[in-house]
C-alpha cells in the first residue's frame, strides 16, 4: 500500500481494511465511523483494487466510477496507491 505523494508504503495484512493496515504501520488517515457511513476518510484510490467488507459503503456508483473509497470499509485487491492530503505519520526516527 502507499501514499505516493509522501512518498510512504506499508504492507497490509489480508482482512485488514486500508485504514486498519495504515494504522497498523504508524499511518494515520482522517476516520470517524469507522463502519463506511460518516464518509470521514473518503479519499481518491489512485491505482489498484478494493472490495468492500459492508454491502452497501457510503459512496454513489459516480463516486466509485471516480475512484472514490472509503478505507475503513475497503480491503485491498493487491497493491494499492491512494491520495490522502491530510494523512499523518508517526515520527519513527
Ligand atoms: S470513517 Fe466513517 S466512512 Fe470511513
């Protein structure tokens, strides 16, 4: 997985959701529900697949069509790349 314009990666355990596996690395993204309904962490999937782990996730088939997610409900279909502005990192070093 990967946030391409800072330029920082982590890998994502299957099961997890987008948002889980960032967590996981020390990644934060924008969240609040947490169930695919408050549309807080909605970002841009700028390569690569998801599937959802809800039927029905927040998001119109226009927003999908335009490469919209919602990472607390998505599980990555291989590797991805997503746009997050107001992603944060926790110093490591
Ligand atoms: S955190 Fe609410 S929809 Fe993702």
């Amino acid at each position: 997985m990967g946030l391409p314009e800072q330029g920082w990666t982590w890998t994502s355990e299957a099961g997890d959701s987008l948002l889980a596996s960032a967590e996981a690395a020390g990644v934060t993204l924008p969240s609040s529900c947490r169930n695919g309904t408050c549309r807080a962490c909605l970002c841009r999937l700028l390569s690569g697949q998801v599937r959802y782990r809800i039927e029905w996730p927040g998001l119109s088939a226009e927003e999908k069509a335009e490469g919209w997610i919602l990472p607390c409900v998505a599980e990555a279909l291989g590797d991805c790349t997503l746009a997050v502005p107001a992603a944060s990192r926790a110093a490591f070093d």
